[in-house]
C-alpha cells in the first residue's frame, strides 16, 4: 500500500468540499474508489448530499507528481501527490 | 443613417481642441465591410493615420465604437471597443470592454465615437441625445476612477481616468463602471487630451429587423452558454480564477518572471481559495448570463475581484503568496487606472534587474510590503516609479535586460507562460497589439485549459491561431463578449477528455491544420451559419445584413490584416513578431528540448497561411480582402518595415 496525497481541485472542490485527503492505496483506480467512498461519507455526516455528478472521476484531467495520468492501473508510490481536475478550465 | 437595423446610424465626431462636433461619414458600405466593434475602429484608424503619428499628437483620434448586437438584447453584448495609437507600442491598441458604456452610447444614439484634439483643460465630454457638451472636468481631475464615476450622473453609462491616465502612464487604462478597456495604454492617450470623462445618455434603442427570430435564437443562445462547460459551469463557479490549478497543472503559470511555469505555492493564490475564502458574490456586465465576476472585500468595501491575471502576474510571478495582498492591489491599481497586467509585469521585470544586480528599483522578489507604494510611485510618476510607469520594453532599453523583458512589440504578456503552450506563443508574437492572450487567439484554451491538444507540437498551431485569432475579431466586432466565443468549442470534447473519441480526435488535431487553412485563407466557403457560433444568425435578425460563418470570418480577417498594415504604416518593421529569448531559446525544462517556442518554425506556416511575406500582408492579399489604401503609402511603408 503506498500512502498518498490526494488534492482537489475546480469544480470538484466546489462540489464536494473536499481540498485534500490522505489516502493509502495501490493503484489510481482503487484510490478513486476510496475517495469516492470518503466523499459520501462526509457528505452523509455533514447532511448535504454531494452534488458532484462524477463521483468515479472518469472525466477528471488527473496529475501524478505533476505529470498527466490517462492510465487508471497507474500504480502508485509512497509519498506521490495526486491532482484531480474537473475537466473544463478555460476561461 | 442606415438601411440596416441593430445599428442607430450615426457616429459622432468629436474635437476636443476647438470644442466642436458633428458626424462622422459612415455608411452601410462600411457597415458592410467592417460590422463594428474593432474592425470598424481599425478601419476608421488605417484610413487617418501617417507614419509620423504618435500617440500623443494631437490628431491621434481615439475611436469608441460600439458592435450592432449592442443593446439588441443578444447574451452578452453590452461590449464596446476602444481603439487608438498605443503609447506603450506605438502601433495601434484596442481595448474591448464590457460595463455600461457601449449600451448608453447606443441609447443616446451614436454607434460611435471619434474623438480628436486636445482640451487645454480637463474635460467631462457628455454626449446626450440632443447635444453633446464639453464639461469642465477641474474639480475631478486628480480624483481616483471610482472617485469620478461617483461623480458623475448615475443614469449615464461612463468612462473614466485615473491618476494614471493624468500622468500619461503608457499602461494607463480606462474604466466603465468596474470595467476595463485595459491594454495598451488608452487612458494615457485620454489624459494627454485632457479627457477625464465621458458620459453618453439616452433613450433610444436600435430597430430590429427580425424580433421574433432575434428573440428565439437569444433563447437558444442563452441555453447554450449556460450549458456549456467553460462559460456555464467553469466561469460561473470560479471565474478566470479557476485557471490557476489547470495552468499549474500544465505548466504554464508564469513564474518568477516567467523564469518556470509552475509555482509552489498556487494553491494560496487560486480560484479555489478565491471562492472558498474571499468571494463576497458573482457580479457581471449588462446582459451577460455568464457572471464570471467576482466580489470580494477590502477593509469594509465589495469591489472586483482579481482576474486569472492579476492573481498569477502578482503572485506566482512575483513569488507573492498572499491573494488577501493580491485583492488589496488589484483595487488600488484600478482606483489608480492601470493596466494590471503591463504593471505587474514591469514590477516583475524591475525585480529581475534587481535579483540580477542591474538596478535597484527597490522591489524584490517575495517582498511585499512596499508594493503598494511602488504603484502609486508608478501612478503619480515618482521617484524609481517613473522608470516602471515606461513599461517594461523601455525599461530594458534603458537598463539591459532584453532577453528576459517579457513583453511582445512592447506590451506585457499575460500570465500564460507559453513554453508549455507553443501555439500561444505564436499568439502572443503575431497579436497585432502585442503580448496579448486575447488578440493572441487563445491559444492555452486547446492547448490544455479546455482541450488537451498536444501543447508542445508545433504543427497545426499556426492554422488554429489564424482561426481564433479572426473569429475572436469577428466576435468582438459583433459587440460580443470574447468569452462567447468558447461555444464553438463542442463540449463533449472538454467534458470528455479521458473518452477514445476524444483522445482520437485531439491527437489528429494539429494534423488538420493545411484543412483549416483553407478555410482562413478562402474565408467565404462556409456560406451558412452554425449553432455553436450563433452570432453570425444574431447579425442577421438583429440588422437585416446577409451574415453567416463565411461572413464573420471575412471580417475577422479583415480586420486582422487592417490592424497589420495599420501596423506597417505606423512603423511596425518586418521582424516585429517575437518573444524574448527567455521563451524562444531557454528550455523551461532542461530534461525536455520542446519546451521552448519554436518561434521561427511556426512562424513560416502562420504568414503563408496569412498571405504575409515575412509579417507583412502582401498588396495582392490587401486587394483581395478589399483593404483599399494607397499603393505609395504601402509601398513606403514596406521600405520602412524592411530597413
């Protein structure tokens, strides 16, 4: 298990009022699950159901370690710091 | 008078030295070439200029124009343009803005206005629909922007100067309501005429050739912009804030004076901290349904928010962490009427020379507290202030520094740093007002920000800039917000990044690129109007003209080669399209040889695609775009651009 920093950003973040998690995990797809899983439990504690529509993240522009992750069996490596996007940015 | 609808047929005509004004001749011929907005105002421009005017001769004319959408009730298109010889570049500027003014020029029944001359005094030009009169202005001279719009009737739609624009900063803007024609130093070109303010009030409304159809596609329209990605969920939520992450994320937030493209601590200067901790309310301009304004709070105030640009020019760029800094100066420097992005892009350049041991201008990377004082310095022209209120070009003139002042023909870039987003580099070198995203084509928009087109791959980049560049034209010379413009981005392509489909198509992208050209070459092939670009309907119900796409193309690319040899006869010379070095030859990454510009390679491909020879449009294209100037004035200022 590889313990790793998950941070959220745009619409995500306005969604699920979630910036950052801890998050142990082998691979991308099972840390989605898990913060998945997170999400709604803190949506569930705190009464407001989140409103994000994609909460498996299948659209997300995802970044590992600053590097652009399309793979979802990415495996991951102690300390590796996850950056999920909304997709949609410009402006 | 006009034959069409959607325009009210006059264009005022205004000389602030003798007091006096009149019409300016404009015709449903010129309609027809131009539409409005500021392919009007360039070409209004290109027919007075000489080589020898400079932005603060008398007779430089400063050219407000509206587009025939304005006040017609479309989404978003309460826009008005601001056109003149920059005193920053020397070449011409335009400034599209939002606010209230475009409308209340519209309502007192002018689709522009012409201003020439220098008032002896400062002036307050008030423009009603029964007479136009020239106020003393001498009790709102020296009064900040916000200041004087109080000051002035609240019924009227208004432009206003700052102390900036009084001291002929060359980065000077001009304020509408909390609105800004910001870039290229209109302000300084007021405040040289003495004009503090104007005002325009009325009660007319443009006639409209088709209501009902007008009415029905504004319906349609409206829904598509709040559906769609970018302008109905991105802008509405996090404003052009929300573009920190994304540009962190790829590399492309400009860092220390552009010396990196990523930042450590963006998180503190980002949308997401914006709203999460500062936004007060969402505001917008009339008639946008976007409202990607932001609210925040200085000491007990609601004021504008920061843009993307101020957030990333005065923070990652001056290694400035604190955005409760960041809303505090963006306030003072609007209060003050500058140019955000020409200002922090001299304070970052300043503290390059500084780091680097060339002068001392007394701001330094990562130190803060005397910010505030250095932009009323630059304001008021004191002390080491003087030297930053030139501009950055000047100043590398004057101390050294050429390679690593960020600027293109003298203007600031934006917060895009463009070794990670060649094609906006090319942008930002052929931008006919200089470093400007906007004026760029926007190219950061495919390249990462809302499509993931290969951001390091030269190829296909020319043909897509030549695209956004002339629609982004077309859709300002409408009256339309640039924004608007984003639709014609399918949104399944940005909603879908991960998707094959997509993937697929992104990476066949810059291989479509001698496709595309053909279309920006031969403009009027596409003689129908698409959904996803509705203005060219909207020009159709609102006015009664044949419009379609080939329509807005032919005047986006109109006005792009109006402006270019505007340019050329104003002394633009033949190498004017670059970057500094730091961009073209330094590698962003040292690991990674294509994070640099490919300048030169793309450049190629840009002027054949344009009928440019070497940046400059040939006299057969000039002809066959029906740009009609004097062949001795182009031949001369061919000789020159080649000296």
């Amino acid at each position: 298990m590889a313990k790793v920093t998950v941070k959220l950003f745009g619409v995500y973040r306005m969604d699920t009022h979630l910036a950052k998690a801890e998050i142990e995990a082998q691979k991308l797809d099972e840390l989605l699950e898990i913060l998945h899983t997170q999400i709604e439990q803190k949506a569930k504690s705190e009464g407001t159901a989140a409103q994000i529509k994609d909460l498996s993240f299948k659209d997300a522009t995802i970044f590992i370690n600053g590097e652009r992750c399309r793979k979802r069996r990415q495996k991951l490596g102690d300390g590796d710091e996850i950056w999920i996007l909304s997709p949609a940015s410009g402006g | 008078m006009t034959d069409y609808q959607g325009y009210m047929g006059k264009v005022l005509f205004v000389d602030l030295s003798k007091q006096t004004y009149g019409e300016f001749p404009w015709t449903d011929k010129d309609r027809r070439r131009t539409l409005g907005g500021k392919v009007m105002a360039a070409d209004i421009l290109l027919h007075h200029i000489t080589p020898e005017m400079k932005a603060f001769d008398e007779d430089n004319w400063l050219v407000i124009t509206t587009g025939p959408l304005t006040g017609t009730g479309c989404p978003n298109t309460s826009r008005f343009n601001i056109s003149t010889i920059s005193p920053l570049t020397g070449i011409l500027t335009s400034s599209n803005c939002g606010g209230d003014f475009g409308l209340a020029l519209k309502r007192a029944g002018y689709d522009g206005a012409v201003i020439t001359g220098k008032s002896e005094t400062p002036v307050h030009l008030r423009i009603t629909e029964k007479e136009v009169t020239f106020e003393d202005a001498g009790k709102l001279w020296g009064m900040t922007t916000g200041e004087t719009q109080k000051n002035i009737h609240r019924t009227h739609g208004m432009l206003a100067i700052g102390p900036a624009g009084e001291n002929k900063v060359l980065y000077a803007c001009v304020f509408s309501g909390e609105r800004t024609a910001g870039r290229g130093g209109v302000g300084a070109v007021f405040g040289d005429k003495k004009l503090k303010a104007v005002s325009a009030f009325g009660t007319k409304l443009p006639k409209i050739a088709n209501r009902e159809k007008l009415k029905e596609l504004n319906v349609k329209w409206t829904k598509l912009l709040q559906t769609h990605p970018l302008t109905g969920r991105q802008l509405p939520r996090l404003g052009t804030a929300g573009l920190v992450s994304p540009m962190q994320a790829h590399s492309i937030l400009a860092t220390k004076n552009f010396s990196a493209g990523r930042y450590d601590d963006f998180e503190m200067i980002s949308g997401e901290e914006l709203a999460e901790n500062h936004l007060v309310s969402n505001a917008a301009c009339t008639t946008c349904v976007i409202r990607c304004a932001r609210m925040c709070k200085v000491d007990d105030k609601v004021v504008k928010g920061p843009e993307l640009e101020t957030l990333g020019l005065l923070g990652a760029n001056i290694l400035n962490n604190d955005i409760e800094k960041i809303i505090r100066w963006n306030y003072e420097i609007d209060e003050l009427g500058m140019d955000s992005i020409s200002c922090a892009g001299s304070v970052a350049f300043a503290m390059e020379l500084a780091e680097k041991g060339v002068h001392d201008f007394g701001v330094h990377f990562g130190e803060t507290d005397n910010l505030s004082q250095m932009f009323r310095d630059i304001a008021y022209r004191e002390g080491e202030g003087n030297y930053l209120a030139d501009g950055s070009k000047r100043m590398s003139e004057q101390f050294g520094g050429e390679e690593y002042a960020i600027h293109a023909k003298g203007m600031e870039l934006a917060a895009y740093e463009p070794r990670h987003a060649v094609g906006h580099g090319l942008g930002y070198a052929t931008s006919n007002r200089g470093g400007c995203h906007l004026n760029a084509g926007y190219m950061v928009v495919v390249e990462g920000l809302g499509l993931e087109v290969d951001s390091l791959t030269p190829h296909g980049k020319a043909a897509l800039a030549i695209t956004f560049q002339n629609l982004m034209e077309a859709v300002s010379a409408c009256g339309s917000c640039l924004f608007t413009s984003y639709a014609v981005l399918p949104g399944f392509l940005i909603d879908k990044p991960n998707m094959k489909a997509t993937r697929a198509i992104l990476t066949a992208f810059p291989y479509v690129g001698p496709v595309v050209n053909l279309l920006n070459h031969f403009t009027k092939i596409p003689q129908m109007n698409i959904p996803l670009v509705p203005h060219g309907y909207a020009v159709k119900y609102a006015t009664g003209m044949r419009s379609t796409m080939a329509s807005l193309l032919t005047w986006g690319t109109y006005g792009y080669n109006a402006e270019r040899i505007a340019n050329i006869i104003l002394g633009q010379k033949a190498d004017a399209d670059k970057l500094p070095k730091r961009l073209t030859e330094e590698l962003q990454d040292p690991n990674n040889p294509k994070t640099k510009v490919p300048l030169e390679q793309m450049k190629k491909v840009y002027y054949r695609a344009r009928g440019w020879k070497k940046g400059i449009p040939t006299w057969h294209r000039l002809k066959s775009l029906g740009i009609d100037i004097d062949k001795s004035v182009y031949d001369e200022a061919l000789a020159r651009a080649w000296r």
